[in-house]
C-alpha cells in the first residue's frame, strides 16, 4: 500500500472506530500500558509534552490530571479520535488538542521537552519522517519515548504477522536491530530498548 492510501485509509478507519474506541476491548487493553508509560514518562511538572497519535486521550487527560504544572498537546490525524477527547477535557485547563499528520508537525522547532507515541508508530507510512519531525520539535536533549509491538519473540513475531497479513495489511513493526538503526539515523542519542513484555517494548532516545 503506498503512502498517501495507508494516511487516507488510517483517516477513514480512525474516524469510524473513535465512536467504540474507549468501550472497546482494546481500551481495556492499552489501559494497562498507560500505566507502564506513565512510570516511564517519570516527573512531567513544568514540561512541555506532546502526545504523538493520543486518540481519544485518555492517557494524555490522565498525565494533565496528575501534572497540573505540565502543559500537555494531544495530536492526532483523526478528526472524530479528536472530537471526543476534546468532551473528555472537563474544566482541565493545561491540555490541548491538535489535528494533523505526524510527518508534518504544525509545531515550532524545539517545542517539547518530551515526546510520547503510544499504540501507534506502525500506523506511520513513513517512519523516517515521522522520527526526524518528532525530532525537530524536541528541545536539545529532549526525550522521545514510543510503546509499541515489537518483532522479538516467538509470540511476538507470530501476533505481528497476523496484524500485518490479516488485520491491518500496511501496518509496520521492526525488530529491535531496525529501531535502534532508525532512531539513530533520525538524529537520537542514548537509544534504548527495553522490553516490557513478550509483544511489546519501549523504543526511547535523546534529541541529539
Ligand atoms: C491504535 S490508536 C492509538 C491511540 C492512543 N495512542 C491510544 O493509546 O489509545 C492509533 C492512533 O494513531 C493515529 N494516527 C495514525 N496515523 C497517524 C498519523 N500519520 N499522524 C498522526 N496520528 C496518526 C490514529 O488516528 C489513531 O488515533
């Protein structure tokens, strides 16, 4: 699938899941990464952070919660994931949302101290580019950190190649070879896998 379907197709299909999103068994299921990411994340006070593909953000209200002196942006490519984060908000007056396509971030250079992408970074049709934009709204030593599967184990590889041969052809995972060489291609320092369980991992590095 070339680039431009995979962007209108994650449009359509985003668009038309947002409804069912957050009553979904996925929901119940990434729930339980948010935590993982949180911990990870670590003291977000006084930061700029931008979720990258936040959906119906549930996560990113979460952090805005908890971290009343942090600003946190939520960006997404689907309108509707959008439109229903955006009821979530309540009176919260450090979160925003913004819509757009992560390989043309509407944001000055070195914006962020943090950058988090969750569930997400294989629905990218060009990971080069979504890595380098992330990577230009970072601050100097800014930090990135992405959750998402990872062809690693038996187990991994086998519920990879079912999402990307049945469920959701177009989609891309990388072996931990491949993101330690993308990210530091994409201009990343102190890169760093670490696995959290048998599909998924944290990729993280530093805005070089
Ligand atoms: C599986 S959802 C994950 C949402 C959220 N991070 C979560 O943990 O529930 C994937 C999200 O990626 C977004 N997305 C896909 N391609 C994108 C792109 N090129 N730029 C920005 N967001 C994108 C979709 O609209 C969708 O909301």
């Amino acid at each position: 699938m070339n680039k431009q379907n995979l962007t209108s197709r994650n449009v359509k299909e985003f668009n038309f899941l947002a409804k069912y999103y957050d009553s979904s068994i996925f929901s119940w299921f990434f729930k339980n990464s948010y935590k993982k990411v949180k911990k990870q994340l670590g003291d977000i006070q006084g930061k700029n952070i931008l979720s990258i593909a936040c959906g119906t953000g549930t996560l990113e209200i979460n952090l805005a919660r908890l971290n009343s002196n942090a600003k946190i942006v939520g960006f997404d490519l689907s309108q509707e994931m959008l439109r229903i984060a955006q009821e979530k908000i309540g009176d919260l007056k450090n979160i925003q949302f913004s819509e757009g396509n992560v390989e043309n971030l509407p944001f000055p250079d070195q914006s962020f101290d943090k950058i988090v992408c969750v569930h997400a970074f294989h629905h990218f049709s060009d990971s080069e580019k979504a890595l380098k934009e992330m990577q230009r709204v970072l601050v100097a030593n800014g930090t990135l950190l992405i959750f998402d599967a990872v062809k690693e184990t038996f187990l991994g590889k086998l519920f990879i190649f079912i999402v990307e041969n049945f469920i959701e052809p177009g989609v891309k995972h990388f072996s931990k070879e491949e993101w330690m060489k993308l990210l530091q291609e994409s201009g990343y320092k102190n890169v760093e896998i670490q696995k959290v369980n048998s599909f998924h991992a944290f990729f993280m590095g530093t805005k070089i």
